[in-house]
C-alpha cells in the first residue's frame, strides 16, 4: 500500500466512524498535485531561475554575468524553456530583451514557486538555516540587532528555541527599498527591513520603530539658535531629501503630509544613505535642512535638531517585511507577537 492509498485509506475510515460518506477534498487536491507533477516532470527550477533572472536584468548578457555563466549557454537554456512551453517568452532587440503577452503571463503564475519551494523546505528543515535579509539604507544598528535577536533567538510559549527554527542564522546586505519587493518575491532575500510605506503588494509588515520626524540642521545654521521653529522659517528651506527612485513610498508620503501641514517645501536630492555626505551637504549649505527622528541624530556634534511646529508629524516606521501567506510571514507574525512588533497584514 502507498503512502497516499494508506493516508486516504485513513481518512476513508475516519469518514465511516463519522456517519460522513463522501468524497474528501483533500484526496482531490493531492491527486491533482500529482496529475500536475507529472505533466512538469521534465521542468528544471534552474530554468525558472534563468528565466527570472533575464527578466530582472533586462539582458541576456547582464543575466548570465549574475549567473556566472556564459552568454550563450544562457540563451541555449533559455530557448529551451520556450520550446517545453511551445511559445515565445522574449522579445529580443539591440537594447536587450521584453517579455512578451505569453511572458508576462508565465512570469505572473510562476515568480512565487521559488520563495513557495523555499518555505515548503524551510517548514521542515531540521538543519540550520540561514536567511536572507534585505536592508535598506540608513538603517540604524540597533534595529538590525533587535532584528537578529527576534528572528533568530524566537521562543515558543513554554521559552523554549522554536522546534522547526533550530539555530537559525540572518545573513544581511544593503538592498535599495526599490528592489526588495521584487527579490522578495523571487526568493532571493527571506525578508526585507525597509521604511513605510512601500509600494509593494502581497507582503507583511511587523514595525519596529516609529518615532516621529524632526528638522535637522547643521550647529552653524542660523535657525540652529532658535528653540523653536515656524512654518514661515520653513518655507524659506529646501529639504535634503532621497534621490529619485529611492525610498518608493516614503519619500513621496512625507513631502505630502509636510504641504498639507503648510510646509511647501523645495526638495534637494543627495545621498541619505551616506552619513559623510549628508552631514557634508548640511554643514556647506545655508539654506538646508533635513528631517530625521531625534535619536539619530543626537549623539552627531555638528547638527542640531528641532520638532516640526505641528502636533502631528510625519513619522518614520522601519518594518520588517516578508510575502504574504509564506511560511517567512508566519515566523514574522509569531515574533511580532513575541516582542511587542506592531504586524500588519495589509
């Protein structure tokens, strides 16, 4: 007797003791994940990894340098893909490649296998695992340790390490906010630690900071002396703000909420991400100023901070993310239960 025939047998029995005769559901999905299984019995995930890659990179020549392979084994493996599909998933040119309708539509049913596979593994894993973690820039260190010791110190009720979370390890790396919804989908980071909010669908958010913005100027400014600031002393300021592109989101939710507060500020993009920079442009530009919450900032001799005149600021909210109904949001939502992180679903 099979697995499957001694499992629906089980079940079979399980029905007759509850006066339930019928056909159960789950004996129907599980034979339909085999019928499914055996009509890709000839997929390779290496060409779902080739195939997503191309699309992120924009060419073929980019995707097999990431991939560390060689231009035309790449286009080989990829015209394979199109042939077991039967259909053309590229449009090639000079300027690289597009997806076609028939490649839109397959990149739409398949971006989430790989981050699915990875919680199918992860869910039962008796090895250690290593996650990968996105961080956007400016992130502070004691958010990444908060969330170090969260995601891989988790506890079950009784205090004990998690049963199927044994010695699990974070492994971060900068990752503009940009492009964690993307890697974050794919599969290639587990979770993300970004600001809200993002414009990226499907995913699952647990807070850990939320400290409202403050105005920050160099010590030379000459507001810097003023206890206390205006709306009219704003205006006459222009903000050093993320460069176009960076920070989706939060940075055009914060200028937003300044102009409806009366503030309608001049943006002047830089680097925030560089600390020299940003304390560089501050110090040689008279009429600069920027917008941090208090603590980043206090321990830095050359600025000075000041609250926003208003009784509601806009904030910053650093989360942790993770794709929705995977087993990486479940983990978040139990460690946000654990530690007082504010989860949000939607």
């Amino acid at each position: 007797m099979s697995v499957l025939d001694e499992w629906t047998g089980q079940r079979t029995s399980t029905r007759a003791d509850l006066d339930a005769p019928g056909p159960d559901p789950a004996d129907d999905v599980l034979l339909r994940a085999m019928t499914d299984a055996r009509e890709v019995d000839d997929f390779d995930m290496r060409h779902l990894r080739y195939f997503l890659t191309v699309v992120r990179a924009g060419t073929v020549s980019a995707a097999a340098q990431e991939l560390r392979i060689s231009q035309p084994s790449l286009s080989q493996q990829i015209r394979r893909l199109e042939q077991r599909i039967g259909a053309a998933l590229f449009i090639r040119s000079s300027r690289g490649v597009e997806l076609t309708v028939g490649g839109r539509a397959f990149l739409r049913e398949i971006q989430g296998i790989p981050g699915q596979l990875r919680s199918a593994i992860a869910a039962v894993a008796p090895a250690p695992q290593v996650w990968p973690v996105g961080v956007c820039g400016g992130v502070p260190a004691e958010v990444l340790i908060e969330v170090q010791n969260g995601l891989s110190g988790r506890r079950t009720h009784n205090g004990q390490q998690a049963a199927h979370q044994p010695g699990a390890k974070l492994r971060m790396r900068s990752v503009d906010a940009a492009d964690q919804g993307e890697l974050l989908r794919h599969g290639e980071i587990a979770f993300g630690i970004v600001r809200l909010p993002i414009p990226v669908p499907h995913v699952v958010c647990a807070v850990i900071r939320d400290e409202p913005l403050g105005v920050v100027m160099a010590r030379e400014h000459p507001l810097a002396a003023r206890p206390e600031l205006t709306l009219r002393d704003l205006n006459r300021q222009r903000l050093l703000w993320y460069e176009e592109g960076c920070a989706p989101g939060f940075a055009e939710s914060v200028p937003a909420h300044l102009a409806r507060l009366g503030w309608n500020t001049v943006l002047h993009p830089a680097d925030q991400d560089q600390p020299a920079l940003f304390l560089h442009a501050l110090r040689t530009t008279p009429d600069l100023v920027a917008l941090r919450p208090r603590r980043a900032v206090e321990r830095e001799p050359h600025l000075v901070w000041r609250p926003l005149p208003t009784p509601r600021p806009p904030r910053e909210r650093l989360a942790v993310t993770a794709v929705r109904n995977s087993h990486t949001a479940r983990v978040l939502q139990e460690v946000a239960a654990e530690r007082g992180w504010l989860f949000l679903a939607e």
